[in-house]
C-alpha cells in the first residue's frame, strides 16, 4: 500500500503490453515540487522492465511535448494538468515498439472523410486554429467538427464566438500535444469508446500476479 501511495494516483492504464510479456503499465499523477507530474510505472519485476517503462517515458516526453527530470517524473512546461490529454499521450506511447524512436506529430493531417487538407495553427496565448485546404467537401462542418474533437480529447475550450479556434486554459504553447491528437480528432467517437473501453479494465496487478 505504501509504494502505491508513493507513486500518485494511477489514471489509465495499459493492462497488457504486447511490446514487453504482456505486463501491466500504469500511469500515475502525483505532486512533486508543488506540481503535477506524471509517473509510469509496472510492478513486474521480469528482467528488462525498468527499460520498458524507460522507453516510454522517452516517447511520452516527444509525443506530448512534456519534461522529464532524472527521476524520468514527467511534466508540462506549463505546470498545468492535463489528464485527458496525457492519457491520450501515454496510450500512444505505449503502442510504440520500444526500439522505435519517437517523433512529433505535424500540425497537418488528411481528413480521409472529406478529402481536406486540415491544418492547425498556432495563434499565441495557448490558442489553436482549424483550417481546412483542398478539393473536399463540407469545409466548414469538418473544421468544426474537428475543432470539437481536439476539445473532447484535451479538455480544452472554445474560443467564444468561432467554430474554429480552441484554446487551453493555461494559455501555453502545447504544440506537441496538438499533433498527436490531431490524427485521432477526425474519429474522436471512436477514440471517446475506446477510453471508456480501457476505464472499465481491471486494474494494475502486484507484482505476485506479475510474470518474472
């Protein structure tokens, strides 16, 4: 009980690691320094499992432009939580095979459905615009529709009066975080199903459950 109190609350989890013996990984929010950070961890003990969870703290740094101390205790710049978002980050880096190197997203993505260009511009102050470039169809409710799917995914706001700005409510620069979940914002229905899918999973498993 004491090393779960040590670690933070856990807020998602990854049960089986199809990179790593399908171990259990868990992302866990603490205070440290008066700010939130974010820790990774497994309580399995398999030889090889403190690289694992290095590994993904190594992409959870790139993908969601966070920090990272020598205690591989992860942060945003800001100093703000970000749970939605970083969940979003953490479940991604998960799926990156351990030896692959991880990579910032582009602001700029193919909206399959409509055939759009869709890029998304940062505007200063923490605020982000939708634009939408190209042949396709229905430009300004996919823009909209979009926009919306980055407000669901990061819990960030509408900027009052538009369809197509949003911003985060520190008012910082979250560029990275922007480009990963631009890709899924075109989709955000099925992303939204998918997390609720993974809160309803068991939970962690102490390392007597764990294999190694």
């Amino acid at each position: 009980m004491g090393q779960t109190t040590d670690i933070g609350r856990r807020i998602e989890l990854v049960p089986l690691d199809p990179h790593f013996g399908d171990v259990s990984i868990g992302l866990y929010r603490q205070q440290y320094d008066g700010e939130p950070a974010y820790r990774v961890h497994t309580y399995s003990h398999r030889a090889g499992a403190g690289d694992r969870i290095a590994s993904v703290v190594r992409a959870m740094a790139v993908l969601g432009g966070m920090e990272r101390d020598s205690a591989d205790r992860l942060r945003f710049p800001c100093g703000h939580v970000h749970n939605l978002a970083v969940k979003r980050v953490f479940l991604e880096a998960c799926k990156l095979e351990p030896s692959a190197t991880a990579e910032p997203r582009p602001l700029e993505i193919l909206d399959k459905k409509s055939g759009l260009q869709i890029k998304v511009l940062s505007e200063g102050d923490g605020v982000y615009r939708v634009t939408a470039h190209g042949e396709g169809k229905d430009r300004e409710r996919r823009i909209s529709f979009i926009a919306g799917g980055l407000m669901k995914l990061a819990e960030i706001d509408e900027v009052s009066g538009t369809l197509d700005q949003v911003v985060f409510p520190c008012a910082h620069v979250h560029d990275a975080m922007i480009g990963q979940l631009l890709v899924r914002a075109p989709n955000v229905r099925a992303v939204l199903r998918e997390q609720e899918a993974a809160a309803s999973r068991g939970v962690l498993a102490a390392p007597s459950q764990q294999d190694g």
